[in-house]
C-alpha cells in the first residue's frame, strides 16, 4: 500500500525520529504511552483492544461471545460445573474473560468463586495453578484463557494421573501452532490474527485520508477448533 512502517516496542517512542500520519497501538497501552502517541498523530487505531473512553478506532476480539460460547458448549455437553484458569495483564484492569466466564456462567448456575484461579499468561503459571485446582474437589470442565496457559494446564492434569477428556475436559483461546501438537491436541478458539493486522491497516489508511473523526469499532469473529481435550460435540 506505500506505507512506510516504523516499529516501537513496550511504548519506547524514541525510534519515530520523523513526523508519521498515523500509529497501530497493539494490545493494551498505558494512558501515559497513549498521550505519547497522541502527540505523533491524531491517526490511531487499537489492534486486539477497545477503549471506549478514547476517541480511537479498534479491531478486537469479541471475548465476552467467546467466554459464553465455552459456557454453553459445556452445558449441551452436559457438564453441570466449570472451572477457570486465567490470567491478568494488569492489577487494575479485570480480564474481559474472566468477567464474562463469571457473570453468564454464574448465571447459568455452573460457575463459582473458589473455581477461577488467575495468575499471568505463562505456561508455568497455568502448570501451578492446575496443581492447586486439583488438589482439591475440582471440576470436570476447564476454561483455560489461552493456549499457552493451557499447555501448563496440561501437564499437571498428566502428572495428576487424569485422563483428558473423559475425567476433565478443556478449552482455550488463540489457536497458536504448537495447540494441534500438544498430547491430547487442544480445542480452542481460533484468532484471526493476520485478518486483525489487515483491518488495522485498512482503518488508518482510511481514517487519514479521509479525516474521519468518528472512530470505528470492528470485531474479528474467532473460529472454535474441537480437537482432543473435549469431547466430541
């Protein structure tokens, strides 16, 4: 498209050594680093992250569908109880997941409290976190909050001598290519990240050479993938 791409990471801003007519904010930014960016360019968009309260365009996941998706999924399947292990990005800021797993699966009478552990997005997190899941009465049904915490989950389930699906069953999100090689393979939801990327691109393209003030939120539907950690649908 002729766009010239300058690349900064973790909102160090010091590389732009020249005007730019617009920026692509991936994940979520501090209020400080979103000033910063600002001061570059009125031209922003927000990939994998909506802020409602700042006037930018966005192209993000729909995770409070996917949270009741996994919800119901386990309801027609008949699970009566679910777990959840999830993890946070900032102390101040509730996982969307988590809040949408508690609130509808509350709801629906399947989900409870002392059933949500959260840690950080890491294997290992997910691997300790199981192990304390299990020590105890546990449920037969996981929503684990992406892959990566979902192959830590998977290895204390295995050393918890449990078999996946029939004695626990779980699904996650993203879809990164190591999920299809782990042992059982894991379900999960599909994340179209290339698409993402795309839409990004084509929102600032638009954004400034039109001028367009309004911002515009887009949503990218995720793709569920049943695979061996769940049973068959």
């Amino acid at each position: 498209m002729g766009v010239d791409l300058e690349t900064c990471y973790s909102g160090e801003l010091g590389c732009v050594d020249k005007p730019v007519d617009g920026a692509l904010v991936v994940s979520l930014a501090s209020p400080e680093t979103i000033d910063d960016v600002r001061r570059l360019t009125p031209h922003l968009v927000y990939i994998d992250h909506t802020d409602y309260r700042q006037a930018m365009d966005s192209v993000d996941i729909d995770l409070t569908r996917i949270a009741k998706e996994v919800v119901n999924f386990f309801i027609d399947q008949g699970y009566g109880r679910i777990g959840y292990i999830g993890g946070q990005d900032s102390h101040e800021t509730p996982d969307i997941r988590e809040q949408a797993f508690a609130e509808y699966g509350g709801l629906k009478g399947v989900v409870a409290e002392s059933d949500i552990l959260r840690g950080d997005f890491t294997s290992q997190s997910g691997y300790e976190l199981a192990k304390t899941l299990l020590e105890g009465d546990y449920p037969q049904a996981l929503f684990v909050a992406s892959d990566s915490i979902a192959i830590g989950v998977l290895r204390a389930i295995h050393e918890k001598g449990l078999r996946i699906p029939d004695d626990i069953s779980l699904l996650s999100v993203n879809d990164i290519p190591t999920a299809k090689f782990t042992v059982p393979s894991l379900s999960t939801f599909r994340i179209h990240s290339e698409l993402m990327g795309c839409q990004g691109v084509n929102l600032l393209v638009e954004r400034c050479r039109d001028n367009r003030t309004t911002p515009l939120n887009v949503f990218v539907p995720s793709e569920l993938i049943l695979r061996g950690t769940t049973k068959a649908a």
